[in-house]
C-alpha cells in the first residue's frame, strides 16, 4: 500500500493504473513474490531441519551413553536340588563360560558334574586322596581353575578343573574333566592334617604356606617348576622354606597374588601382615584391625577382589570393606582401607567375578547384591525365598549359582554390562590398585586380565580447557590488535590484500600444521628454549626501538611509505627480531641456565618438561585460531559507523580514544563473539592437539607438560573400542560431553552479545 501511495503521488493516478495494467509488470510483480515466498519456506525449512538434525545427534549421543548408568537385571531361570551328595557339605562350585555345565566339589571329595539349567547330574567320581579326608582347601588361580586341597595325611593335593568343548551332530557339548599338573602323589608338606592353606602360581615357581593342626607355626614353602624332558609333565621342587610363629585364634591365611603379600586374619577383624618374598627373613610387615572393635564388629566372610590385590571383608554389621596394600613415604606398603559397601544385614558370603572387580554378597535377610567396586556402585538386590550357603558366579559374570540352606539351588541370569561407570567413577577422585592416594585418571586399555579400568572425564576436561586456553592466550592478542589496525589504521588498497590473505589461512589443514608442530616445532623449540622466552622481550622492544627510530626520520622519508602501508614495514622487522632471539639462545642458556635450560627446568626448578607440550598447542593451535578471531572481529570493528568515529574525531579525541572509547565499545559484541567462536573451534580441535601435544591425560596446568583433550581422545581410542562395550560408550559420553560444552558456551556468547548489543548499540 505505501508503493502504491508513493507510486500515485509521483505518477499520478491515472499512470499508476496503466502501469499496473501492463501485463509484463504484472508478471514481474508476481514473479518476484514468488521467488521471495519460496526462499522464505526453503531458508524456514532449512533451519528448521538443523534444529532437527541436531536434536537427533543429542538423542543418538544419550540413546548410546545412558545405558552405561542402567541398573543390573537378575531374573530367575531355574531351581533344583542340590546334585551330589546332599549330606555333605559343598567345598566350591565351577560353572563354564557357557552356562551349560557346572562342577560341585563336596567335603567328601566326591565331584559331580550337572546340567546348570536342569540340574540334571552329568556324571559323578569320588577325588582318590589316598583313603586321606579334606581338611583344607583354597583356590591357587581362579581363571586357570587349579584349586589345592589339604588333606588329614598332611599333602597338599593340586588338582585342575577344565571343560572339553566338542559338536557332535552339530550341537554343542561341555563336557568335565580333572588334570593333576603336578602327579597324583600330592605335596608331602607335613606330618599332620592341614589345617590352613593358601597357594599361590607363577611361571616359574609355586608358593604354599600352611599351618597344621598339631602346629603353632605357620610354615611357608616354595617350590620352583621343572618341565620334563621326556614328556609335558611338571614336578615341583622344593627351593626355599621357612616359618613363623602363628598368632592366636587365626581362621583365614590368605596370600596376595603375587606371592609375597601374607595376611593371618582373626574373626575379631585383627590382622597380621608379612611380606614373605624372602622365606629366610620373612618380615612383619603391620598388625591392623580390618574391623570396627569399638562396635564388636566381627569377620564373617573373607575374599580376594580379582587380581589377588584387594581384601574383601565381610562382617556382621551389614558391612563389605575393602582393603588394598599402599605404598607410603617410607617406600614401604601397609594395608589401607578404601572403601565399604553396605548390605541390609550380616554378610553371610561373598564371592568375586571372575573378569571384572565386581563381587556379590549374600546377607542374613536373604539378599542377593551385586556390586562393583571401583564405581561404588550396588547394581541390583535380589530377595532369595530362604537361607543361602554358597554363591557362585558364571565366568562371564551373567550368571549365578546360590545354594540355600534347605537343600535347593537357585540359577540367576544376570545382565551387568556396564557396572564400571558411574558419576562418582567419572567426576571424582578415585582410589585405584596400587595408587598411593586417590586420583583422576584416564586408562583405558591393559593386557592384564586384573585390570581396573580408569574412565575419569576429569583430565581429558581439563586437558581439553587447558589447551584451548594456552591457544586463545597466544592468539587474542594477535587477532584482536591485528583486526583494530586492518580496520581502523590501515588504507583500503593494503586491507584488500591482506584481510583475504590471513583469512586463508585458515583454509590450511590442522593436519598440517600438527604435522609440522610435533615433527619440526616441538624439538626445535626444546632446543631452542631460552631463544622462544628471549622472543617475549626482544620483540615488543625491538618494534618499539624501531617504532621510535621511524618516528625521527625526516619527514620526506617518511612520507615515501603511505600511512596505512607502514605495517608492511614491520614484517622483515620482525623476522629479523625472531632470528635474532635464537641466535641469542646458547648465550643465554649459558648466562642464565648453566648451557641447558631444559635440564634446569627439571634438575633447579623441579618442573617437568615434556617436548610435546602445552606451549606447543598455544603456538600451534593459536596460529590456527588468529584467522578465525581476527575475520569476525575485523568486520565487526570495520562496521562501525562512520559517523561515530568522525564525530569523536571532531570533537578532538585522537585515533586511540576514539578506538578505545568509541570503536571497542560499539564492535564489542562482534569482539566477544569473535573471541567465543575461536574459544569453541581449540575445544573441538582434533589433528593439532592429537599430533603435538603427547596425548597424556595428566591434571597438571604446567606450560611445559602435555594433555590429552576430549577430541583427541575420541581420534585415538574410537577404533579401538569394542562396539558397545564400557570404552565404546564412554567414548560418546565423551563427544556429548563436547556438544554440552558447545552448547554451554555458545548460549554465554549469544546472552552476552545481546547484552553488550543493547548497551552500546544507542551509540
């Protein structure tokens, strides 16, 4: 309606009409509304299909991730009777990875094989000790299943339980069967029964320690391996042996995976801890109380967490405490508690799994609870229809075996994927095996079989903020005065070559330049350390001497270099000035550092030096993100209107009041905005970060050490990962971690902008 009121006081009336009867600017008139309409739907249809799309990453990133916190499922498969002799009581149970065929192994020594599901008795056999009994028994390696038995004859018998997998007619058959890897004669380790036992394996040795009924001495014995040369037999022979003198009322002995770490552990909860690594000198290491005296808390089971490193004590109080041997200042261990688990009522056992540093208890209220324990976390609570004895769980941890009091036998599925994480796990510090104290760590990957995964998102946080910031404290300055000079110092002729040339830059891949900071970057700036710090002093000084020195020339000399062209003076300066520090590099490091500034960071100052470090990132990383900040910020700096600035000019403030008074202020918005877009490409940078800086996940803010970011930790462990496994998951945890962060921060930007824009933009 205005064009056409416009159009009438111009034309008049009647023109108006005959140009709106032509039919081609008719066309043309509707034509144009609608390309316009279309636009409108294609540019609403796009953003619309950006939010959408980026909602489905958000959900796919939690349809991945919120698994890992998911509770453990334990539903019921079967219940029979106890296989075997139902009158004597059960020594152990074993179960096959496949939960098919399970062994009992009972008091009698009489081993019955049965089907796990049905309960239906496989096979039975009577274990030939010789007309001797069970006194004794304990596990030598749970994962091999080699358990000893002592005998009332005083031999110690050494027996393997394996499983036989064959497919006849093509369906799959685990069958039992017993080894005895070193000879069916059996150990003569005394003269009496055996009243306490525990045997530990290596590769080249086998240690037992024991104590006989008629003894007040506990005996430790080593016995090394020799193959024969005839055959694939093994015989022990006896190396080394010693003693000492039992404490009182002892009820477990119990020795440390590695053969060296003995504990004599009471009902009371005191304990006697040796190391026996030398059996000529065996040392008492500490006497401890693993329990709460003061409270008349007693011992009621005893296990080792997988790993043999960590002692598990149940007690009468509803308690499961964990207990692990700590190094000190001293250079000695001593046993430490951890942590405790909480049941509902008196632990009556417990028993471990056999891959992970989970473990399950049974209580006195007839509770079946998994737990694990590096993540704190109780995974399930099962109510059990009576009493239990014995609890066993399938190697694979997704299956368990209880016997109860009334002569039954329960078999539980069990689905615990994922019991290693928790918020706890992943944000706090936790105390791992053979820690001194504890600590935020990230390690993902072992070769061992005891290991006890560390999935802390603390320091690959860290490491990600780290350097992110190290990278905007090199680039800011750089950016920022390099925009307030293109846009506001320099002539339009050089501003059209070099605004375009620093914004291709960018273009330049990040894998190049980490390729060229951890190859040719890094061990140069080690070598050439003291030349880099001399770089932050002869530089700005150098440009202000030379700065000065132009300033006195004759005015027809200066007037030979256009003022907005003069920077273009300053770059063979500056090389010169750069060149300059590292030929003052050995001068320097001889003056100040006695010839070696690296040595001296680490042997005087006590500051660690890793060659791919922070200060690496900062100039690597920093160099990729100028081009970013000084492109937004340059616009932003270069649209402010001219008549502010004339007007401040006019009212007499020089050039630098009118920027900083007038320009920075109105450009702030645009500033800030430069500066949160280039803060948001260093925390998502992946090749520079992965290539230079160590890929070390250490929560230390030092210049000189490396870090390991959130990206690159995605790079280099994604392929690795096993699909939807713990690693796998966490993985993504870590790139929603990354979108949060965007998010997180992108939301700040736009909120400050909006502010800034509305205090300064009446100006």
């Amino acid at each position: 309606m205005q064009n056409s009121e416009s159009l009438k006081t111009k034309f008049g009336l009647g023109k108006v009409k005959a140009m709106l009867a032509n039919l081609t600017f008719g066309r043309s008139i509707h034509y144009r509304n609608n390309v316009d309409r279309a636009w409108r739907y294609v540019i609403s249809i796009g953003g619309i299909g950006v939010i959408v799309f980026v909602m489905l990453i958000m959900f796919f990133l939690m349809y991945v991730v919120v698994p890992l916190f998911a509770p453990a499922t334990v539903s019921e498969k079967a219940s029979y009777a106890i296989p075997g002799p139902a009158d004597s009581p059960t020594l152990f149970y074993e179960l096959d990875e496949y939960k098919e065929t399970g062994i009992r192994v009972s008091q009698s020594g009489v081993v019955t094989g049965f089907n796990v599901q049905t309960g239906k008795v496989l096979f039975s056999a009577k274990l030939n000790f010789s007309g001797a009994s069970i006194t004794s028994f304990t596990q030598i390696e749970d994962s091999e299943r080699l358990m000893a038995f002592g005998l009332s004859n005083g031999q110690v018998q050494i027996i393997k339980f394996g499983y036989t997998l064959t497919y006849p007619n093509d369906k799959r058959l685990v069958s039992v069967h017993l080894t005895y890897p070193f000879g069916k004669e059996g150990l003569e380790v005394s003269n009496s029964a055996i009243q306490h036992l525990a045997v530990r394996l290596d590769e080249s040795e086998l240690t037992l320690v024991m104590q006989d009924a008629r003894s007040n001495s506990i005996l430790v014995k080593k016995f090394e391996k020799t193959d024969s040369f005839m055959s694939d037999d093994v015989s022990l022979e006896l190396s080394a042996e010693g003693s000492i003198e039992a404490p009182n009322n002892i009820k477990w002995l119990r020795l440390g995976g590695q053969g060296k770490n003995l504990y004599l552990i009471t009902a009371s909860g005191k304990t006697f801890f040796y190391n026996i690594a030398n059996t000529e000198h065996i040392e008492p290491v500490q006497t401890v109380q693993l329990t709460n005296a003061a409270k008349n808390e007693r011992i009621t089971s005893v296990k080792f967490l997988l790993g043999s490193f960590s002692l598990m004590i149940g007690t009468n109080q509803g308690r499961v405490i964990q207990w692990f041997p700590v190094r000190g200042s001293d250079n000695l261990s001593r046993l430490q508690e951890i942590r405790h688990f909480d049941a509902n009522s008196a632990i009556e056992g417990l028993n471990i799994e056999h891959n992970r540093k989970g473990f399950v208890s049974i209580d006195a209220d007839q509770n079946f609870t998994l737990f694990y324990s590096t993540s704190e976390r109780k995974m399930a609570t099962v109510p059990l229809d009576s009493e239990a004895n014995l609890i066993e769980l399938s190697p694979r941890s997704d299956g368990a075996l209880v016997e109860q009091k009334n002569g039954q036998i329960i078999f539980f599925d069990i689905e615990n994927e994922y019991p290693e994480v928790s918020f706890y796990s992943l944000w706090d510090k936790v105390w791992y095996e053979g820690y001194d104290k504890p600590s935020y760590v990230w390690q993902s990957s072992s070769a061992s079989a005891d290991y006890e995964p560390k999935f802390s998102m603390v320091p690959l946080t860290f490491g990600t903020l780290k350097a992110a910031l190290y990278s905007m404290l090199f680039a800011i300055p750089i950016a920022i005065l390099a925009a307030i000079y293109t846009a506001f110092f320099m002539n339009k002729q050089s501003r059209a070559y070099i605004k375009p040339i620093i914004e291709l830059i960018e273009a330049l891949p990040t894998v190049i330049l980490g390729f060229l900071a951890g190859l040719w970057l890094a061990p140069y700036m080690e070598a050439h350390l003291s030349g880099f710090f001399a770089i932050f002093f002869i530089l700005p000084l150098g440009i202000l001497l030379v700065g000065f020195g132009f300033s006195k020339l004759p005015d027809r000399l200066k007037l030979w270099v256009p003022m907005g062209a003069r920077s273009l003076l300053m770059i063979p300066v500056v090389l010169f000035l750069g060149w300059l520090a590292m030929v003052l590099n050995n001068p320097l490091q001889e003056i100040f550092f006695h010839g070696d500034m690296r040595h001296w960071l680490t042997a005087s100052a006590g500051i660690d030096f890793d060659q791919r470090n922070a200060m690496v990132i900062g100039f690597a990383m920093g160099f990729a993100l100028i081009p970013t900040i000084f492109s937004v910020a340059e616009d932003a700096l270069y649209n402010v209107p001219a008549y502010l600035v004339n007007g401040s000019l006019a009212l007499g403030a020089s050039g630098w009041q009118t920027i900083v008074g007038v320009v920075l202020p109105t450009a702030s918005p645009g500033i800030f905005s430069a500066i949160m877009l280039g803060f948001g490409r260093g925390v998502g940078e992946t090749m520079i970060v992965l290539m230079a800086s160590g890929n070390t996940p250490l929560m230390d803010a030092n210049l000189f050490e490396g870090m390991r970011t959130l990206a690159a930790n995605l790079a280099v462990e994604m392929g690795e990962a096993e699909l939807y496994s713990t690693h796998y998951r966490v993985l993504f945890l870590s790139g929603l971690l990354l979108f949060i962060f965007t998010f997180i921060f992108n939301s700040i930007a736009e909120v400050v902008r909006e502010r800034m824009r509305k205090r300064y933009g009446s100006l």
